[in-house]
C-alpha cells in the first residue's frame, strides 16, 4: 500500500466532502489499523475496562464518519461495510432523512420527560411502531438497548402468565443486563454472573439443517416436555426465541419448525416471545422474519435498526397481552430516565420513512439473493466451505473440517482480520467463531455488492490455504 499518510482529526462539525462517499469501493491509504487507530488504541485502554474492546497491533479502526456503505477511520481509509454496524445501519449509516430528522428535533427538543410529561414526538413514534405489526391494537415499551426490550417482555410475559419460568433455545443470544443474561446460552457470557441470574430458565436443542429430522423431534419433543411436565423448576410461562440466530451463526430453523414450536407454547398457555431485535424491519427480506413462518408471535421485540443509528428499541405486543401492566398511578414500574427520548424518536420515525420510501424491505431480498448466488459460486469447491445460508442480507458462511464436519474454530476470525487489510468490514460469528456474519447497509450498492463478492471468495480460499 506504500506509506502511511497521517490525517489530522476534523473540527467538530466539519464533514470531509465526497459526492460518492457512501457508495465507494474500499481505498486506503495505508495498512490499518494506521498510525492514529494505534494510537488511539493506546489512550483507549487508559480509559475503558479491559475488557470491553480487543486492542492489538492488528485490530481494531478508530471510525471517523460513516455515510452509506463506506465507513472512514482516522487515518482516512475507506472501507466497504459488510457487518451495518451489528444490523443498526439498516438504512445505510447516516441516511439523510433521519440525518435531517435528528438535526430539526435537536432544535426543538434533545429531552423530555418520559413517563411524567412524555414529549409529544413519543406519540408519533408510538403511534407509527403500532401500526407495523400484526395486531390491530398493539402497545409498546420503549428503551435504549435490545436487551432492556428483552428485560421487558419476559416482565410482560410474568405479568399476564404468572408463570415466571421462561423456555429459551441453546445458542440463543437476547443480550447482557442480567434478565436477559438470564435467555442467553453462551457459557462464557453466562458463567461469571451464573450466581446472580434467574435459574428458571431452561434451554431446548436449537435445531439446524445438520441434525435434520431427527434434530426437529428431538427440540420438539424437549420443548413438550418442559411446558407440559417440567423438571421440577418454575412453571414456563414465556417462550423466547430469535427467528434466526445471530450471534449463533446465522441458524436457520427448518421450515415449520416455528409453527410446531408456536402450538406447543399456545397449548400450554404460554407466551411466545419473538426477538427480531436482529431480524426485524427487513433485515430478513420481509418485514419482520416471522413473516417468513406464517406465525405471529404474543410479543415482539425490536432494536438495532429501529432508531437509524440512535439508541432505540421497543417491546411490542396487542392491547390483551400488553394491558396486564397496571396502570400507572403517577409511578410506573418499568420505566427509565431515557425512555421515548424524542431525539432517538426523531431518528425512529425518520427511519420507518426511509424503509417505505426507500422499499428497502424488497431491496434487502433481492439483494440477499444476489449475495448470497455470488457467494456460493465463488466459494464453489471450496471443502472448508460447508454452507452459505441466510434471508435477505442476514447471511451466514459456515466454515467446518470437510472430514469430520466440526466447526473450523477461529476461522470466521481470521478471515475478518485479513478482509480488513482489503478494506472489509466483517464479523465473525458462532460459539467458536467459525462462522463469517453479513449484514451489510439494505442501501449497499450492485457494485459494493459484487465487489465485495470477489473479494471476500479470495480472502476466504487464501486464509484457509495458509
């Protein structure tokens, strides 16, 4: 790449100008992470908790601005975005309208009192959240995060049950904070805080295409089990469960098998509990990926994309399940300093727009196809390569031993490493980070796309011969 060129961070308010930043193919200026994320990297660790981000020599960038598809870091290189940061960008980093939303709102009013004198943006927000989902008197929660939306349905669930045990699904992930914590398999995100979180939560085998019908029977035959007789532990009165496994890997349920699940939880007058704070609002291709099952759940939870890029989320669900809160008489039990804060409902309602209006929803299935077809031709003959799988622009490469068919441990890792010496931005995904995760901008461009097509079938095929 040659040397290093050092770029001086902007004033505050200043923007670099480029007519085609967002829809540029990567360019760096030098081999990253360069000079300044280094040393940014250096005065991060005296700041923050070690344990929060990875520092090295090889990772991570310092991001400077994000506009579409392309991410610009503090030494001025321009990289493809394949990962829409974690799926929030849904809408492509900075999207005009929300752009323009956030900066008439802060104008008018950064904050507001929530649950005491609600700013009058909460409603409209609320007002155009109800009118997605499938219920024709749906009410929400909002929050910050995907985990307080996880926090607050499994409330929701104990309120209008009074079951307070709750069924989750092994390789599941509904977040950190300790009652989603509580959902959430991975042992290593579990186990230092195992004392501090509810025991009555028990996991059934998330079934995958590797296990096939045998896989199915046995899930739902441990689901029966728990629901109707139980271990001896808290009566189930929630079922959780992502539509498509994320951090997991992109897994992918057999066709039917969210159906089967539903009439067990319904039989057993349980709640069903869908967390599509990844694969909600297009992401999948359809607007919600229940959409994809023909099944709707009791409550939905929402995140991520949902507030444009500002911290936002929302638990959803019809007025019978959601009216098991009592009313407030001046002090709401579930509530937060935060809550309907009118900026990130600004961004909120900017963003539903953009979906509509962009058909972002339709794009994200056309492309997924598209992703995913160029992928599996350039990964063509590739044994370490076991599957390319996913729904719209949620799309998974599952890389495993040919010979026994194990998870290739790290591999998704290391593939990540080198595709950000090309100016890729990927994630590695899977309990052993054998998977490479896709969730690129619903925005990207055909020729991103592409490019990032080519790109990422010679990564893989030169990482796994070395």
């Amino acid at each position: 790449m040659g040397g290093c060129r050092t770029t001086t961070r902007r004033k505050k308010g200043e923007r670099k100008v480029s007519d085609d930043f967002g829809r540029l193919l990567p360019k760096l200026t030098c081999p990253p992470p360069g000079p300044n994320s280094l040393e940014m990297a250096q005065r991060l660790a005296e700041v923050e908790s070690r344990n929060i981000t990875l520092l090295s020599s090889e990772f991570p960038v310092f991001w400077d601005e994000a506009l579409g598809s392309n991410v610009r870091d503090v030494d001025g290189n321009v990289f493809l975005d394949l990962t829409g940061a974690f799926g929030v960008s849904a809408a492509g980093h900075a999207p005009p309208g929300v752009v323009e939303g956030i900066c008439e709102q802060a104008g008018r009013l950064i904050h507001g009192m929530g649950d005491v004198h609600p700013p009058a943006i909460k409603v409209e927000f609320l007002e155009a959240l109800a009118g997605l989902g499938p219920w024709p008197h749906a009410r929400a929660i909002l929050g910050s995060s995907g985990s307080e939306a996880v926090e607050a349905a499994l409330k929701t669930a104990l309120l209008a049950t009074g079951r307070p045990g709750v069924l989750a699904f092994e390789g599941a992930y509904h977040g950190l904070t300790l009652g989603s914590l509580a959902t959430t398999h991975r042992e290593d995100f579990r186990g230092p805080f195992l004392s501090k979180t509810y025991k009555g939560v028990r996991f059934a085998p998330f079934p995958d295409d590797r296990g096939g019908k045998k896989a199915i029977r046995e899930s739902l035959d441990r689901v029966r089990f728990l629901l109707r007789e139980g271990d001896g532990g808290d009566e189930v009165g929630a079922v959780i469960i992502e539509p498509i496994q994320g951090r997991a890997g992109v897994r992918i349920p057999p066709p039917g098998y969210l159906e089967a699940l539903a009439d067990l939880t319904w039989n057993a007058k349980a709640l069903l509990i869908f967390d599509e704070i990844f694969t909600g609002l297009g992401r999948t291709g359809a607007l919600f990926g229940f959409l994809h099952e023909g099944v709707v759940p009791d409550i939905l939870c929402l995140g991520k994309g949902l507030g444009g890029g500002l911290p936002l989320s929302a638990c959803v669900g019809p007025d019978r399940i959601m009216d098991a809160w009592p009313p407030s008489r001046g002090e709401a039990i579930h509530t937060s300093t935060f809550l309907g804060n009118p900026l990130a409902c600004a961004a909120g309602l900017a963003f539903l727009e953009e979906l509509a209006k962009g058909d972002l929803v339709s794009r994200s299935r056309t492309m997924g196809t598209r992703l995913v077809e160029g992928l599996t031709r350039v990964l063509s003959g590739v044994p370490e390569v076991h599957e390319v799988r996913g729904r719209g622009l949620m799309v998974g490469i599952d890389l495993r031993d040919p010979a026994p068919g194990m998870p290739l441990k790290r591999a998704g890792v290391k593939v990540a490493a080198q595709a950000l010496q090309e100016g890729l931005l990927v994630l590695p995904a899977g309990a052993v980070g054998n998977v490479l995760e896709l969730s690129p901008p619903l925005t990207i461009t055909e020729e991103q796309l592409d490019w990032a097509v080519e790109c990422l079938g010679r990564v893989i095929r030169e990482t796994l011969e070395s």
